[in-house]
C-alpha cells in the first residue's frame, strides 16, 4: 500500500518553487530530459528533481519558413520550455538554442505567466524573414532534489488506499488524488496529445486528459463538440481538429489503435 502526497507537502514544494526559483522539475531523473517533465500526474513512488535558473541569453532569429521547428510545453506555472527541436529546422540552425531553455521573451515583451499554446501562437504569428528576439534561460545543469514518495500504510485519514491511484496537479485549482487511467484512457489520451502536437505544436497530458474525458461517454461528434466547448471553449479548436479527436477515440474503443 502507497500513501499519497498530503496537502502541506504540496505546499511546502510549491514555496521551494518560488524560492529557489525554479524552471521546471523531471520525473526520476536529474537530466534535463523534456520526456521525463513532471506534467499533470505524478505516480506514487517517483522522484521528483527541480531544475534552476541558469545563465540568460538573447538569440536573433529570422523566419525562413512557416515552421520554427520548436515543440513548446510548460511547467504550468507560467514557465514555457523548448521540449524539443526538428533536425534541421531554423531553430536547429541556431546551436545555442537547447532542449530546456526557458523562454522568457519575444522582442522584450515578457512571456512569463503564459501558457505554451500561447506562446506558440505568439511564435507562429511572427512575421515570414523579419527577425525577432528571443530571450532564454537555460536550466543549471546541477540539481535539487525535492521530495519523494514514501510508504506508509495508512493514509492521514486512517483509510488504506488502493494502490491504483495517482495525484494529478493542475494549472487550475488544488491537486488532487485520482484512479490511474484506463487502458482506454491511457491510450486516447496519448493519442490525443499527439493530436495537439500535431496542429498546434504543443504536448500537453493535462489538456489531452481533459479533452479525452469530455468525449468518453459521447454518443456522436455533435455531443463531443459541445462538451468539449463548455470545458475549453476558450481554445477554440478547429473543426478538423475535433473531427480527427472524435476519430481517435472512435479507433482507440474499438481496438484499432
């Protein structure tokens, strides 16, 4: 049996953030690894390992082509990272650029408190061979480690947990203790996190749980859509978007994926 993170510590780790001021943190590994980023779940037993702020720098780039080739996430605090660079794309042209620089301004404007769909679209909306500035800050390449899970074998409630949960941190409101995914959900919600990466150049396992859990239970695309629009309609996905989701959900319940 597994006890799970109690409140206090969430709190203690949220005021490590800000002291230490942390960019983001990986799960089970000390690397600047952007495959082991602590995203919306956290398992029961994992490590976590925070990485600090390191040196600034300024990068000069010019649009060639319609694509950087940056994937960007977040640490859902308000941090964007550089997840990952496409070979031979203009950012990878670019050598001082790296997987886990922060980006913490275009041209001088402050992108802190932005989400990553944010600042990719800012990226997206810069104009074709006109340069544009970019500040960074790259992680330490020491690091912290945090907290880590403990056994027990009550929780501080006096209730013996299952084993099967995991706690999920949200950009909005408090963390909370929730049953790990189905094999259905775990599989719809990669799928749709390769969705979101698809169209808007983002990854995100908290969007793509949201999303998965609004079309689920739907009978039809036209119930999907309007679910998913009274949760995210701030987003406003196209309509191909939505219609291939609805198709990967469609595939995944009915064992072709």
């Amino acid at each position: 049996m597994v006890n799970v993170l109690q409140e206090p510590v969430i709190k203690t780790f949220q005021r490590e953030v800000k002291a230490r001021k942390i960019l983001f943190c990986t799960l089970n590994s000390h690397k600047v690894d952007m495959q082991k980023l602590l995203g919306g779940q956290i398992g029961l037993e994992d490590f976590i390992f925070a990485h600090v702020r390191g040196e600034t720098k300024e990068v000069e780039v010019i649009k060639t082509e319609d694509a950087l080739g940056l994937t960007i996430t977040d640490n859902g605090a308000g941090y964007a990272f550089i997840k990952r660079i496409k070979e031979g794309s203009t950012i990878d042209r670019i050598k001082t650029v790296c997987i886990g620089d922060h980006i913490e301004a275009i041209n001088d404007q402050s992108i802190v408190g932005c989400r990553h769909y944010e600042v990719a679209k800012m990226l997206k909306e810069q104009t074709r061979g006109t340069p544009f500035t970019l500040r960074l800050v790259e992680p330490k390449k020491a690091f912290d480690m945090i907290g880590q899970r403990t056994r027990a074998p009550k929780s501080s409630e006096g209730k013996m947990v299952s084993g099967k949960e995991t706690l999920r941190l949200r950009s909005k409101g408090s963390a909370t203790v929730e049953e790990i995914p189905s094999e259905f959900e775990d599989k719809a919600i990669r799928k749709v996190d390769d969705l979101l990466e698809s169209y808007m150049g983002i990854r995100d396992l908290e969007l793509a749980t949201t999303i998965v859990e609004a079309g689920k239970n739907k009978q039809n695309p036209d119930d999907f859509a309007e679910a998913l629009d009274s949760v995210l309609g701030d987003f406003g996905f196209p309509d191909v978007f939505l219609f291939d989701v609805w198709g990967a959900l469609g595939d995944v319940k009915n064992g072709r994926i």
